[in-house]
C-alpha cells in the first residue's frame, strides 16, 4: 500500500525557523503491506546512501514479536520497499530490529531479547546487500562469554571493517555494568570476535552499552544509568588491532540523578552529540543536549538547551549529527495539545534552529522522535506508537534548498495543478497560491509557477 503524505506533512509537519520559505521538504515512503499490527515500526531508522533500514521488533517475521528489519531503496525521489528480513532462528519475542545500523550495502540489527545462551541472552544479525541486489542470509553474532539476561543486541554500530554490539545488563564489572563487544569484517565476509570493552568507571548498574555509536575508527559508548542515573559517555579508537580509551565525559559532580546522559549518542568525525532526555534544567524532564568538538588538547563541550523549552518533552530521547547538522527527538513534545513529540534541526556554527518536523496526523504519545537519523541531504523520523502500527516519515533538503517555489502541492513538478491553485487564491491573504510568502496571492506568484514550469 503507497502512502502518499507530502500535501499534508507539508501544511502542518514542517515549520520553519527562519525566514525564508526554503526548508526541508517531504519524502514520500512506500509502507510495506505486510506489517503486522502493533509492530512498532520506527523503532530504529538507519540511512546510509541510497539506502534506509528501519527496525520494527514487534513484528511478526517468523513467530509473534520475532522482529523484523524494512528495507527501503531511494527511487526517483521516493522511498519505495525493497525488502523485509528476518531471520530463520528467531522465537517470539525476540525483536529482532531493536537497534539498527547501516553502512554501504550492511545492514546489522539486534535481537536483544534472543534465548540461545539463557532467557534474553541476545543476539546480532548482520546481513549484506548482493551484487544483484538481494540480501543475504545474516550472519549471526553473539559474544563469546554469552549469558542469561545480557540483553546483547540492544545497541548495534557499524564503524570502518567492524561493529559494535551493546551488552548493556552484562555483569563482568557488577550486576548490569554493561560491556560493549568488537567484531572484525574478514577478508571473506566473516566477522570474528576481536575485542569486549569495559569502562575502567563502570561498576554495578551503570550499563555501558545502552547508548553506542561508531563512526570511522571510533567507538563512543554511553552509560547512561552510571552515578544514579547522571550519566557517563566514554570514546575509543583503535589504533592498529588495538582499541584505547583516554577521554570520557561524566555527569557526576554538577548532573542530578536520573537525567540519563548518554541514553542517545551520535559521532561523527572530529564532533559527538550525546542526549540528557530527563535533564530538568529547563523544566521537569524537559531535556538538554551537548555537543562535544575535538580540540588541540582534547574535546571542548556545550550544553544546548531545548528549542522550546517544555517540561516532559525529553528532548534529547534521541541524536544524530551529519557535518553541520544535528536532529534531536523529543518524544512527547506537545503538538495540537498532544504529547505527541517533535524532532529539531540545528546548525552549526553557533547550533541556531534550522526547522522543526513534526508528525502529519499528531497522536497521543506516538512517540514521534524516538529514533532519528540523518544523512547529508536527508533525514529520516520514526514513531514507534503511531497507530496502529507505528511510522515512518521522510524529507530532503537538510543542507540545500528542495523542491521549487513554483510547487505548491509538493508533488515534485510545477503544472496546471499549480496554476489553479494560484487562481483559486488568487487576491487572498490565506496563503492558498502565495508562493513568494509575501502574504499575497497576485501575479507575482502567477509569474513564478509560469517560471520554473516542468519537473523541479
């Protein structure tokens, strides 16, 4: 079933911060007509390219909430279904699609809940897109020291020739202070086991591993449960077949307990994001942000506050950097009067809002940015409660103008469709076929769908 959002999303789902009538524009996505109901679609997104990965681990792949990965490929201009994988060894309850990751043609996904070595053991699946275009069987992952209620596969991060797994309840440094394991990409496709990182803070509860992100040669792992919930992020590099550790970033002298720094993580190159969702700084739960930058003498750092400040948005649930732009969800931001969440974009150089997507049908505690990714150009939302059985939803034109003044249906072609549409509004205030934004339907906006007639 094709869903086409774009009239919509664009009237009521992206609201600009700043001036110009240029912004994000709308992606249309192709839902799968095979989701079972309440699969929790948007649970993860992931893009890498042409290419989008989306965890639902509720769905029913091979038995009830085994879970299921959605692939979507890029296709003129739209995000059409590609594929739905799972897996052959998976049980209900699973949820396989937990957390996702991709890069190139791999795609790695968690099954926290998995059973093979004990109740909730988990495991990770890897699977690679083929030369012709299909997927192959995955590659299962579990670490070589598996145990009972470890919870592996929580997290999953794909970095240069290896990924990264999150044990966030694993025991080796006290009950629940968590571990993040290493796998190589070998020559022939395989992935071996090659290093199990532990923070040298870690101890009883902390749970290392619930917040993970890779980028290159780096690894930063988020234990945002460590110091009674203040929070703690620490970052590795491998040098040569080693990893090492000498930076970390901690909230235990000036945080307060249970703001959950480092519940969401995103590197990317010399610069890293990390959430603090329950941060009531600016009101109760209402959630902060910092953005670390790599210096001369190590890593500088900035809090950044919530675009609207509201008690109970959690801003911060949820992060993703791309050069000079940064998303940042927040879950149960009001909407129309509804807790139903936001994500904002912000830029750098000083980290000004750039826009604000918000869902096109606002629903109760839809949860409406609890993942989000983005991509050079692209960006990517998930709502995992959307009923009925969570969504996803789309746009271009995060670092460049999209689309065309003269498109004023948002369909990607200026036509007759739009010229009636300026001569419906034509002498109004309304807005309706004002596509100067000069408040003014008239022939000002008659010359521009004229101007830029044909595809945009």
């Amino acid at each position: 079933m094709r869903v086409r959002l774009a009239a919509a999303i664009t009237a009521m789902g992206i609201v600009l911060k700043m001036a110009s009538a240029s912004g994000p524009c709308v992606v249309d996505i192709e839902m799968s007509d095979v989701l079972e109901s309440g699969a929790m679609l948007g649970a993860s997104v992931a893009m890498d390219g042409d290419l989008l990965a989306v965890g639902a681990p509720l769905d029913t792949g091979v038995a009830w909430a085994s879970g299921a990965v959605h692939v979507y490929r890029l296709e003129s201009a739209e995000w059409v279904h590609d594929a739905t994988l799972v897996v052959d060894d998976a049980d209900w309850g699973d949820m396989l699609g937990v957390d996702v990751d991709l890069q190139g043609d791999t795609i790695i996904a968690g099954a926290w809940f998995h059973d093979a070595f004990g109740s909730n053991s988990g495991a990770a699946y890897v699977f690679t897109r083929t030369s012709e275009g299909n997927w192959s069987d995955p590659i299962k992952l579990v670490p070589p020291d598996p145990g009972a209620e470890d919870v592996f596969g929580r997290t999953v991060a794909l970095g240069d020739g290896f990924c990264a797994v999150g044990a966030p309840l694993d025991d080796d440094q006290g009950s629940s202070s968590g571990s993040i394991h290493i796998f190589d990409q070998q020559p022939d496709g395989s992935w071996t086991h090659a290093a199990k990182l532990v923070s040298p803070q870690a101890s009883e509860g902390h749970q290392l591993g619930l917040g993970l992100a890779a980028d290159g040669d780096r690894i930063v792992g988020g234990s945002p449960w460590a110091f009674e919930g203040r929070g703690l992020i620490r970052l590795w590099e491998r040098l040569g077949s080693t990893w090492t550790t000498n930076w970390f970033m901690t909230m235990e002298s000036f945080g307060n307990p249970d703001d959950y720094f480092g519940f969401s993580v995103s590197l990317a190159g010399s610069r890293m994001a990390a959430g603090c969702y329950r941060d009531d700084t600016y009101g109760t739960d209402a959630g902060s942000v910092w953005v670390m930058e790599e210096v001369f003498d190590g890593w500088s750092f900035e809090r950044l506050s919530p675009i609207l400040p509201e008690a109970g948005a959690q801003f911060g649930v949820a992060v993703s950097l791309s050069n000079e732009h940064l998303l940042v969800g927040s879950r149960f931001a009001q909407v129309d009067g509804l807790d139903a969440g936001r994500v904002d974009v912000i830029s750098n150089p000083s980290w000004e809002p750039m826009a604000t997507l918000l869902p096109p049908v606002p629903a109760t505690e839809a949860e409406f940015g609890w993942a989000c990714d983005i991509q050079g150009d692209r960006a990517v939302v998930g709502a995992l409660y959307q009923p009925e059985d969570g969504a996803i939803y789309a746009w271009s034109g995060m670092t460049t103008p999209c689309g065309c003044s003269g498109d004023l249906n948002s369909d990607g072609v200026v036509d007759v469709n739009d010229l009636l549409t300026v001569l419906k509004g034509w002498g109004g205030t309304g807005g309706m076929g004002d596509a100067n934004d000069d408040g003014m339907t008239d022939v000002d906006d008659l010359l521009i769908v004229i101007a830029s007639w044909g595809p945009c």
